[in-house]
C-alpha cells in the first residue's frame, strides 16, 4: 500500500505545478487518486486542483467517486503515528483527521506537539549559550590585553594599577558568565533528555 502511495506521490511531483498530466486526467480512476490523496495526507479540496489541472484536456472529476475514495484513504493517513510526526514538526492539524472520527490522530498529534514545545525550548536555550559564549569571549579577549597592560613595566603605577582593577573586576564576570552557561548547558541536557524519552517511548508504543 505504501509503495502505490509513493508512486503516486513522485508521479505528481514529476508532472509540474499542475496536480495531474494530460494523460493521467484521461486515465484517472477517481476513486483510487481520491483514495491516494487522502492517503498522502492531502486535503479534500485537492480535488480542485484536479479539476483545474483536467480542465485543459476535457476531462471532468468524478467527485463522488473521488470522495468515496478519499474516505477509503483517510485511515492510512490519520493514524497517531502520522499525528505524532505532524505535532513534532510543529505542523498544523490536519483537519481531515475529526478529533471524533480519529481519536488516534489526536492523540498522537498532543504526544508530537509536546516534543515540539521542547525543541523550541532546547533551540532557545542554544541561542542563550552561544550569545553568552559570545559573552565570554569577549572578557577573555579583554582580560588577556589588561594582563598585558598590567605586567608593562614600561607604564606608570597609576595605569597598571587600573589595569589590575579592571583585571579582577572582568575576571569576576568572567567567572559569573561561565556559571550561567553551565547551567544553561545542564538545563539543556534535562529537556534533551525528555525529548528522547518522550520520543522513544512514543516509538515503543507503537
């Protein structure tokens, strides 16, 4: 069943903008690209694109034939699997899959979109590292030039001895930031880790 999905899939792909070529308009089964549709996770109104896409070579879609098909189809599609992989990629709802008529869908979709709400948090949590990272950096490089100025013996007292207080001061924040990164950084392992869990278990329960 999967390996006819596919087929279809690539044969609309390869046909161009149009849904359909010529010469599948006039070979259609509506009934079965109905049942393909909804099995590919497409939404009914796909049928319209059909009728545009068949327009130019005379044919006319069955539409009830094509949604008996597509209701055929739709079990393929809105399974918790399926749902899971939607919500986990922070995609929209399939709105074909009825919470009543596919509660499996559902379901799945609630498992996958709690993943998401994670990764989100474990992408934000990444961009707080590197900025802080950045931070960092930053001291370091400046730190490294009051040393310098610091050990001149060629400076006067009064400069090195400022050097040495800033010194200490951007060593302080130096030692401050790199706290707050290591807890980001275990703060992120934490959500990693439900992310696995909750993912494997999904899998698992299959």
């Amino acid at each position: 069943m999967k390996n006819r999905v596919s087929l279809w899939i690539a044969s609309a792909l390869l046909s161009g903008c149009a849904t359909m070529s010529p010469e599948e308009c006039l070979q259609a089964n509506w009934e079965e690209v109905g049942y393909h549709d909804a099995a590919a996770g497409y939404a009914v109104s796909r049928s319209a694109d059909h009728r545009e896409a068949c327009a130019e070579a005379g044919v006319q879609v069955d539409f009830e034939l094509y949604r008996h098909g597509y209701s055929l189809g739709l079990p393929y599609y809105c399974t918790r699997e399926t749902g899971f992989e939607t919500g986990d990629h922070g995609g929209d709802y399939a709105a074909q899959c009825a919470r009543d008529d596919f509660p499996e869908y559902a379901s799945g979709y609630s498992e996958g979109l709690e993943v998401f709400v994670l990764k989100n948090e474990r992408s934000e949590l990444e961009r707080r590292i590197d900025d802080k990272s950045a931070q960092a950096d930053a001291l370091l490089t400046q730190i490294s030039q009051l040393r310098v100025t610091q050990d001149n013996d060629q400076l006067q007292s009064d400069a090195r001895r400022e050097a040495g207080y800033q010194l200490t001061q951007l060593e302080s924040l130096y030692r401050m930031l790199y706290r707050e990164i290591d807890a980001l950084y275990e703060e992120r392992e934490l959500i990693v880790a439900k992310i696995d869990a909750l993912t494997a278990g999904f899998y698992r329960s299959l």
